[in-house]
C-alpha cells in the first residue's frame, strides 16, 4: 500500500506510531497527483511548496495532534488567505482573497495540509463539472464519465487517491451526487451545522459545506471539526456538536428507517434501485425496522429549487461588478457597459442562464407567481420531511437516479442535466443532513446509497452509514487508474 | 404660489444611527477618515464575507420609532433591495422592505401658531452605500472614485404620508424630525456631514382634486434652506407645466445648489425594478414588549415634554421654551444655567438673544462655543452685583464666546469694572457740566436732550466703565446745584 | 411560460448582462424550458400556505458595538482592476 492511498484514520496511526511523516505523506499525494491528474483533472491550484513547507513545520513539532499533517482539498469556491480562489469562473480567475473561510481555518488550526484548491462547476452551478471554466474533471472509475457536480473535483480528486479528503459545497446535491458518481462517502450537513463564511455563496439560503472523503469513519472525523457555531455566520447555530466518531458503534438494531416510495418510481435506473432496496434488506437483517413512507411533495422540489436558487444566486453574484475584484471590461466607455461587458465576459453560460432565471423570477409582476409560490412549495417539502421523522429515525433512498453519465452527453439539455439533482435537492429545500455511501456498482460504476436525517441529528446519519459500511466492503473498491 | 394649485410633499429622510460600528461588520463608523480605511470584506462586499447584525442599530431603531410614536411590530426582517451602482458593494442593499421596525407614526408641527400633524408612514433599517468622488460634476466627469469607508454604515429611513402643503411644512417637519432624532439620542443628524439627508416627493394638483398629481423626487437636499428653495423650485415648475399643458414625468432629479434650480437625473436607463427578496444570510427579528418598554423607559425626555417643564417650572412664555427646546444641547445650556441661577427669564433673554446672535454670526451649534453655562451664570451675577453694566455685559459674552475665559479673567484684563465710586465720578462729571455751559442752559431751558448728551459725554470718558444709575444720580445733582 | 426576446432584453438589462441576438434567441428558448418546468408547481395548491422565509428556527441573531481592526487598506484593494489613491476607480457614470 501507498501513503496516498490510505484513509485518514489510517495516515493518524502511522503518524503517531512514527511510522511516517507529515512530509512523506503529503510527498506522496504530491506524486499521485502528478501521476494521475492529466487522466482525472481534478486541481485548479495544486499548492506544492506552501504544502511541503507546511508538513516539514508539522513535522518539526515532533507530535502529531488532531488532524496534524494530513492533506486536504479544498473546492475552489472555499476562500483560502492568499492562494487563488477561482470559483472555476474566468470572473475570479486572479483572486486572491484576503480572509480565509472559517472551515479551511479550523482544518488549518488541526494542522491539516492545503494541497490545492479543486474543480467544480462555476460557481457552483452544474452537476458534471462540465461547466468549470478551465476544464472538465474526469470519472476515475472511467475517464469518459463525468465524476458529477459542482464539486466534482473533490469527489473525484478522493476517488483517485489525490487527497485522502476534500471539501465540498452542496446546494442542491453538489457533494452527495459526485460523490455517489465517484464511489467516496459525501455528508451535506443539516442547513446551519457548518459555517458559511468565506464559501462563496451561490444560493445562500440552501448552501451548506461538507466533507467527501474515503470512508464513514473520517467524513464523521472531519465534520467534527468544522461543525459548530462561528459568529461570523448568523445561520450557524449555536447548538453543542455530538462526538460522531463516539458515536459509530456499527449497530442499527431497532433503528427505523424510512424509504420514500417517490424516490424509487419513474425515472430510477433499475440497477440503482436494486442496489438500493439490498441495501435496506442488510439493514433488515443487522436488526433495523424498514417500512416504506411517502414525501408526496418531491417532484416538486426540483421546479421549486430552480427558482429560488436563481433567486438568491442573482443577488450573490451581483457583487461581480469589475469594481473591487475580478476581471473587468477595460474597453467600456461607461459604468453601465462596464458592468455588462465584465458580466458577459466573465460569467459563462450556466451561471448567466441562472442569474436571468432568479432576475426574472423575482422581477415585478412574476415574484409571486415564482418566487413567492415556490417559498410555500418549499413549506410543503419541509413539512413533507417532518411528518416523516415523527415515526422514523432516518430516510434512506438512491442519491441519484443513474451512474455517472458520459461527458458531453448531457450538454445542451437542460432539464435533463437538472434531473441528476431531483433527489438530492429535496434535502436541501427542507435543510436536513444528508449522506452518499458507496452501496455497490453496475456497469463497472459506483452507485450511491442517501441517508437523510433529522435536523442536526448528523449523529445518527453517520451511526447508520457506519454500520452498513462495516458489513460490506463497496467502499474498499478502488478505481484503476493508468499510471505513467 | 397660484392659488389655484395646491402643493404636495412627502419626505424621506435618512438619519445616520449613532453607533461606534457599522450595521453589519465591526468597521468603524466615525466621519472623515481617510478614503477606504475603514472597510472590510463585509462592507466591501467580497464573495463569501457574511453579515451579522449589530445589537445597537435596533435599540436605536426602536429608540427613533417611539419618539416618532410608531407601532413597533413583532417581528420584522431584513430583504435585499437590488440595483447596480458602483458605490454599492454587493449589487443589492440590505433594508426592510414588507416589515420594517417601525410603523405608523406622527410628528407634531407648528405652523404659524397652528398645530398640525404629519403623518409617519413607516421607519426602516438599511445599510449606507459608499461615497462616489467626480471630478467636478457627476454628469461631465470623466472617471469616479469609490470609498466605501460608509458602506455598511446603519442608517435609519423614515418616510412621511404626502401630509404637507407648502415648502414651510416641509422644513417645519423637517427641523422638528431633526430635534426628535437629536433629543432621543439616535443620531447626530448633521446635515453637512450626510448624516441627516432628505429627498422629497412633490406634486401639485389642482385644488380639490383627489388624485395626487405626476410625482417627482428631488435628492441632494443638504440644508433646510435648500429643502425650502427645491420645493418652491419644483411645484413652480409643475404648475407652469400643468398651465401650458406640458407633460410631467415621474422622475428623479438632484438639487442644483449653484443655480438654485432641480435637474433631472433620468439616464437612458429605463425604470427600476428592485426585485426585494428576504435576505437568507439573516435570521428574522423578534421584538418582544419587554423589549420596547425597555428601550421606552430609557427614552430621555423629548422636546415637547421638556417645553411643557420649561413653561410650568420656570413660568417661562411658549415662544421661549419652543427654542430652548430646539436641540438637546440648547437644553442642557439652560438647565446648567438655571439650576445655579434663578431668574430663568433673564437666562432665557441672553441665550435667545446675544448667544444666539454670536451662535448664528460664526454659524456654530452651542456646543461649539467656548461659552459655558458656568461662565454665563457668573457674568449675569457680575450684572446684578453691579461690577459691569449690561451694556459692558454684552462685550463680557462675546469675549468669553471667542476664548473661552471666565468673566472675571475678562473684566480684569480689560479693566472693564463699573465705576460705582462717587469720588471717582464727580470730579469728571463737574468738569465735563464746567465746559459746556451752553448746554447746561439748553437744560435749564427743559430740553430733554440735554441730559442725555452729558451721560454719553461721561460714559464714552470712562470707556463705558461708569455705573449708569450712579452717573444719572451725580449728574442730576451737579446741574440742579448750578444757578 | 414562454420568455420573449423582449422580455429577455429587459431580464439581462436588470441584471447587466451584454447579450448577443444569438444569446438572445438560445437563452430565451432554454428559460422557456426551465420556466414550463417551474409551472408544474401549479399543479399543487399553495393557498393559504407561509412562505418558508427561513428554514431554521432561529431569530435575533446579533454582535455588540464594538470596534474592530478594518483591513489594511492595500489589502482591500490588492485585487481592484483598477485604483487611484486609495480609490476604487470606474469609468464615467453618465
């Protein structure tokens, strides 16, 4: 085994027995990326000296606390003080923030690595990484798939053995649905649990951080460490954080889960179902109550999503303007085609599409009939989800209705590309914690299995993914790269 | 003004909040910084900086809305109202839009006498854009800078009905906004440094229509006198307009101080649509009863109240009392004063009188002077003890207003104590009768006159200093002693 | 519902965007698709449902007064297109 490719818990224990080095280890991430990132594409920044300097420091202190010397990724939409944050937007192509995100901050104080900041859809805005303004990211488990978006970079980055973890940011399925597509475990925690400063906002009301990462036990070790009240978010909560490592005892016994009838209907390729429903029949067995429910709402939640994403996305991309950061139209003449010309230039199709999407839907004489309208929709989702959780303790259901489809092939077709989303976003309509477990494969591609839990009971989310993971060994399989 | 038409104002004043730092980050809010030192990513509007509310902008929220005697809702929230400008960081400014903090309320304004009260729609908190440097005029400059040392800056929007008649209400409104706002402690409401600012809505109609007529807004309304001027400007104009039968526009125009007259500000652009939207990155705002009766029972007292203890305390007249009231400043002046001193009218008389005039001349608020309630009380001693006149009392103030040295220190260096000695004075005033025995005749003879040409002959010999009583007295025995 | 070319033109002036009459075209034909979509939300009643304003039960959410360090002025405009004295600098606003 190569340092690169073990976990995080893994790399803890050679780090206190002695075994290695925080410089070996980030050494050998180095030379995976450099081995592998012309097939899989998944940095916009690789940070190589700054990492170096960085595990030679950690090293230096002789022990090894917490998260010390361990690589990390960030997505390129996560504010890092003085290296390039890009958002994968020729907008932000020079940034260099001068802040740093309260999640890259605490990983940081842990002593964790900065490696480089990863690929993703613009802005946020896709679910292929198709739509990064640099290049595509490739599916390691095939490099002519795409590995799912926005944070497709991070997923695929920990698939392919780059970094032993990575965050994310989720908005509508942005970490679960790549990471199902990649085959690695991706927590959106509940709206609230983890803090948004320094994440560049796409859609601030549905936005939340996560972590992708290897398996269960280091995406519960990871969140640990960035959950928790920050008093530069007023949406994170000052609510105490349960020990989620503590918590994984790999039992499910009298545990009741929910599957949603609607998430396994039209539209559910049948091998994901399949793999899905044996899923629920190992939880039977490890001694879990399963019963079939209903959220009668949900094929509503995607329309509803697609207005008021826009929406809030159409204010949170207003602050690109040429005036204070980014590019700018030098040839203007006036402020206004100042502003227009650096909007056209710097903003690619997705992004503009959604910023007169959300425009239009709050513009006079249609915020009721859109914005307004799907506010309550959203009312009817979340309530939908509540009913639910009085007689359950999680839902589980597919992460998406397919495997990862092939690059290129869903370009043009808008509401296609939308559908990979339809199951994840209900989640993030009703604020709740959602989880991708890897839960088998077809057609030599990963399928992802979703945990949703109650609001801010990530605890159980993890308990149960924990248990399912220890009783199959899906996420031990590794994609093979071509090594050069 | 025609008679015919009949004018219609509502104004919308934007009153800077009197807190250390800005609505939604710690930045500093003080005046006159050097350009973008006090910014931070939050202000600047930097992609993933989010805001976090500042306790002490509700409080003073609050504080405004009931002394405007608003309801204060229950809950209110935050929404972004959202424009383009390149003063305005983020593309959209955070205010309340649907549930603002304060509603319905109302100002009392005196107008010749008449009461008359105005009706206050609704009072709002947003945050302030940054400022925009032109060379010269906006219209002609070739390039502008942007500081946002005053982005994010707390302001309070009150907004009035379209209650007002004439540009006299308008400012009358405006003035006694402005003595609410400085009494209750919410804001510093200077207008010089942007921290009172007025639009108007004006329109004109003829009288009894019910309709309001085409509305325009006027911005850059720096001085009462300019709210004033702007107003007359502009119903002038629509009236000539609605004579000729030319169209009015609804539109925005700006002050021009130089010419004295309203320009238009429309731009190619076409009509604004602010698509407000509950802003996500805050939670809503509950305020509870405890909390306004809070805030209440801190309230210190408001003008009207004070003009009331004014009047029954002091037994001073209403006229008195309506400017001792003007600002809280002015107040405290008299109450120093008058706790030391007990003739409150006489106190009343000087600061209505030679302050204020010194006040208006070197165009300073009264807490800008030198003058200090102490000083004052001392000098109105020195009058009643008799060591300077009233006459040499007025030159005492306005040394003391310019320096800031007590009366004594004055009276000393200037040798200006009164003459009440008869020693001194007889002497001087035999001489002055010896040498002019002509009009020593014309007095015999009963001219009035007489008289008064030898007290300035006495006084302008001691430079003033001569004890008038004293001088009279003498005077009178000299002359009558003469056969 | 279906986005006129109008209609489109006025949309990307609110939100400053320069659009070529392809763009025009393609964008007004590809929002008409997102926007029937949306109308399926028709299908569902929503009278007499709230609007969900805010997904988390909390409110009043404050910081004190107090002052803190602003950031270093060059740093606030280290990534500025274009500054003059401290100064942000645009074009000519009319």
């Amino acid at each position: 085994m190569e340092l690169y490719e073990l976990t995080v818990h893994e790399l803890q224990e050679l780090l206190a027995g002695g075994i290695t080095s925080s410089a070996e280890i980030v050494k050998s991430v180095l030379a995976r990326i450099d081995a592998v990132e012309d097939q899989v594409k998944s940095f916009i920044t690789v940070t190589r000296e700054q990492a170096l300097d960085k595990a030679r420091q950690v090293d230096a202190q002789g022990s090894y606390q917490g998260l010390a010397g361990i690589p990390m990724g960030l997505k390129d939409n996560i504010c890092t003080r003085g290296v390039k944050t890009t958002c994968a937007s020729r907008m932000l192509a020079d940034f260099i923030p001068p802040y740093e995100s309260t999640v890259s901050r605490r990983l940081d104080q842990q002593g964790s690595v900065l490696v480089g900041k990863l690929n993703m859809d613009e802005f946020a805005m896709g679910s292929s990484t198709e739509n990064s303004a640099f290049f595509a990211t490739r599916n390691p488990w095939d490099l002519t798939k795409v590995p799912g978006g926005s944070s497709g970079g991070s997923a695929a980055a920990v698939a392919a053995g780059q970094i032993p973890f990575s965050l994310g940011s989720d908005t509508g399925g942005s970490i679960r649905q790549p990471a199902a597509y990649c085959g690695v475990v991706g927590m959106k925690p509940t709206y609230g649990r983890v803090s948004r400063w320094g994440v560049v906002a796409y859609a601030s009301s549905l936005d939340q951080v996560g972590v992708l990462s290897k398996d269960v036990r280091d995406n519960a070790m990871i969140m640990q460490i960035i959950a928790g009240h920050d008093p530069l978010d007023s949406n994170c909560v000052d609510l105490a954080v349960p020990d989620y490592v503590a918590g994984l005892d790999g039992s499910v016994r009298g545990m009741r889960i929910a599957y949603p009838r609607e998430y396994f209907g039209v539209g559910v390729n049948e091998s994901v179902r399949d793999l899905v429903m044996q899923a629920l029949k190992k939880y039977q067995e490890l001694g879990a109550i399963v019963e079939e429910a209903s959220l009668p709402h949900s094929e509503y939640a995607l329309p509803a999503y697609y207005l008021l994403g826009p929406a809030e996305a159409s204010a949170n991309l207003a602050c690109f303007d040429g005036v204070r950061f980014g590019c700018r139209d030098n040839t203007a003449e006036n402020v206004v085609d100042m502003f227009s010309g650096t909007r056209d230039h710097g903003f690619g199709d997705e992004v503009k599409r959604r910023i007169m999407l959300g425009t239009f839907a709050l513009s006079s004489g249609y915020y009721d009939a859109y914005y307004l309208n799907a506010l309550k929709v959203r009312r009817l989702i979340a309530n939908d989800f509540t009913k639910v959780f009085n007689d359950y303790d999680i839902i589980i259901a597919p992460t998406t209705p397919t495997t990862a489809f092939g690059l290129g092939e869903q370009r043009g077709d808008l509401l296609t590309i939308y559908m990979n989303d339809v199951l994840t976003v209900p989640v993030n309509m009703a604020g709740l914690p959602g989880i991708s477990i890897p839960c088998g494969f077809t057609g030599g591609l990963p399928v992802g299995m979703q945990i949703i839990g109650k609001a801010f009971d990530e605890a159980t989310v993890y308990k149960a993914a924990y248990a399912f993971e220890q009783n199959t060994d899906f996420h031990t399989i590794k994609p093979q790269l071509g090594v050069r | 003004m025609s008679p015919d038409y009949e004018i219609v104002i509502g104004l919308e004043v934007h009153a800077e909040l009197k807190t250390q730092t800005k609505i939604f980050c710690s930045c500093s809010t003080a005046f006159g910084a050097e350009p973008n030192t006090q910014t931070c990513p939050i202000c600047a509007g930097f992609p993933g900086a989010l805001p976090v509310l500042n306790r002490q902008v509700v409080d003073l929220a609050i504080r405004a809305g009931l002394a405007l005697h608003c309801e204060i809702p229950a809950m209110c929230k935050f929404d972004r109202k959202n424009y383009f400008y390149p003063d305005l960081p983020h593309g959209y400014q955070v205010s309340q839009f649907d549930f603002p903090v304060c509603k319905q309320g109302y100002l009392d304004i005196d107008i010749e006498g008449q009461k008359k009260r105005v009706g206050v729609t609704r009072a709002h908190m947003e945050e302030d854009a940054g400022k925009l440097v032109h060379q010269g005029d906006i219209t002609t400059t070739p390039f502008s800078l942007v500081d946002l040392n005053r982005s994010g800056v707390a302001l309070l929007e009150i907004v009035s009905e379209p209650d007002m008649r004439s540009a006299q209400e308008a400012r009358a409104y405006l003035e006694k906004l402005r003595s609410m706002l400085l009494f209750a402690g919410v804001s510093d409401c200077k207008m010089q440094e942007g921290s009172l600012r007025c639009d108007a809505n004006v329109s004109v109609r003829p009288f009894g229509q019910q309709e309001f007529g085409t509305r325009c807004e006027i911005k850059n309304l720096n001085s009462f006198r300019a709210l004033e001027r702007a107003i007359e400007y502009e119903a002038k104009r629509h009236m000539e307009a609605l004579e000729d039968g030319t169209e009015l526009f609804q539109e925005t125009r700006t002050w021009d101080e130089e010419k004295q007259m309203t320009r238009s500000m429309r731009s190619k652009e076409e009509a604004h649509d602010y698509r407000y939207f509950p802003e996500p990155d805050l939670p809503p705002l509950f305020i509870s009863r405890e909390w306004v009766d809070e805030v209440r029972a801190a309230l210190p007292e408001m003008p009207e109240q004070a003009q009331q203890r004014l009047m029954e305390v002091y037994g001073l007249p209403e006229y008195d009392a309506a400017l001792l009231t003007l600002t809280p400043e002015t107040l405290d002046f008299f109450d120093r004063c008058v706790q030391e001193y007990p003739d409150a009218k006489t106190i009343a008389n000087w600061m209505m009188g030679e302050f204020s005039r010194l006040l208006n001349q070197t165009n300073q608020e009264i807490g800008d002077s030198h003058l200090t309630p102490d000083h004052l009380v001392q000098m109105l001693r020195l009058v009643d003890d008799g060591t300077i006149s009233g006459k040499i009392a007025k030159t005492v103030l306005e040394d003391m207003f310019n320096s800031g040295q007590s009366p004594q220190e004055i009276i000393k260096a200037k040798g200006l104590v009164q003459i009440s000695d008869a020693d001194t004075l007889l002497p001087l005033i035999e001489d002055i009768v010896g040498a002019n025995p002509k009009v020593v005749e014309d007095y015999k003879s009963g001219k009035g006159k007489a008289m008064g040409f030898f007290v300035g002959q006495i006084m302008k010999a001691t430079k003033g200093q001569a004890n008038p009583a004293l001088v009279n007295e003498l005077l009178k025995k000299v002359l009558d002693s003469i056969q | 519902m279906a986005l006129t070319i109008k209609e489109v033109e006025h949309v990307a002036q609110l939100a400053r965007l320069k659009l070529t009459e392809e763009e025009k075209v393609k964008f007004a034909q590809q929002l008409s698709t997102v926007l029937d979509y949306a109308d399926t939300l028709n299908a569902i009643s929503t009278e007499g449902v709230e609007p969900l304003i805010h997904i988390l039960p909390i409110r009043n959410v404050f910081r004190e007064d107090q002052r803190k360090p602003s950031m270093e002025r060059e740093e606030i405009l280290a990534n500025a297109p274009l500054a003059e004295g401290f100064q942000y600098k645009v074009p000519k606003i009319m």
